[in-house]
C-alpha cells in the first residue's frame, strides 16, 4: 500500500513520549513508545498510530509518495481538492482487484472490477463513472466465488 500526499505537507516532530505531534492537519512519521515495543500481534495492531492508521505499517513505517504539482499537475490539483474538502491531504494507494482475480492492468480490467465491488465512483484518467449510471445488467456478483477471510 502506498499514500499520496501534498508536497505542501510536511512530517512533524514526536512528543516527549514518543507519540505523534500534529501540525495543522498534516501526519508525521512517527516511531513507537518504549512500551508499546515488546506488544505483538493485536495488542500491537490495536494501537491507534495516526488520524488514518490504515497508512501505516505495525512498525509505523509507510510507503509515502508526494505528488508535485509541476509533475502530475491533475493528480495534485485532485490532493488538493480532497484536502479542502476534507482537511486531510492523504489519499490511500492500494491495489485495485477483487479476491481471486488479478490486479487491475486495463481500463476494461478497471470496470469489470468496478462493476463488481461496492465502489460508487471509477475514475481512469479524465473520465468519472458513477455505478448508479451505469447498465446494471453489467454488474458482477463476486460473494459467492470465493470463500470469505
């Protein structure tokens, strides 16, 4: 899993104890407390690590990518975007397929795996889907090929 971020956010410091220090609405990198080390398992997942926990690894190390806005001027106008709307300027990067199936390659790959998950938008490039506009006789039913987690 990878994160995109703006440029224009930045990693603060950790207080005293080791915990994340917030500036404005940006994350930082952050490293665990002494005694948070020796947790394993759950003990270790359960610890709350940033606002969005779902971008960092069990040892607080994440795979951040800042979007520039004189190299991918749409991707970053959409960060920033996000970010005026939501006050957070990370968005998650995460493999796009369902259980069983290979990764998304295709815009074709891209809408039959939209038509078969619960997304409610698709955006490949200029163009946005939205699911409710689309002939719902192209739906996918994958819940019962696979076998749960």
């Amino acid at each position: 899993m990878r994160v995109s971020t703006l440029t224009d956010s930045y990693f603060a410091n950790t207080t005293d104890d080791g915990r994340c220090r917030r500036v404005g609405d940006n994350i930082c990198g952050c490293s665990m407390t002494i005694e948070e080390q020796p947790l394993f398992g759950i003990a270790k997942l359960n610890i709350v690590r940033l606002d969005v926990p779902a971008v960092t690894h069990v040892d607080y190390s994440a795979r951040i990518q800042t979007v520039h806005a004189n190299t991918n001027p749409l991707f970053h106008r959409l960060l920033k975007r996000f970010k005026e709307l939501t006050g957070c300027a990370v968005l998650v990067n995460t493999s796009f397929n369902v259980r069983g199936e290979p990764i998304v390659c295709t815009p074709e790959d891209a809408f039959r795996c939209f038509m078969g998950n619960d997304l409610d938008r698709l955006v490949v490039g200029n163009c946005v889907l939205h699911k409710t506009a689309q002939d719902q006789n192209l739906k996918r039913d994958y819940s019962s090929a696979f076998d749960p987690d």
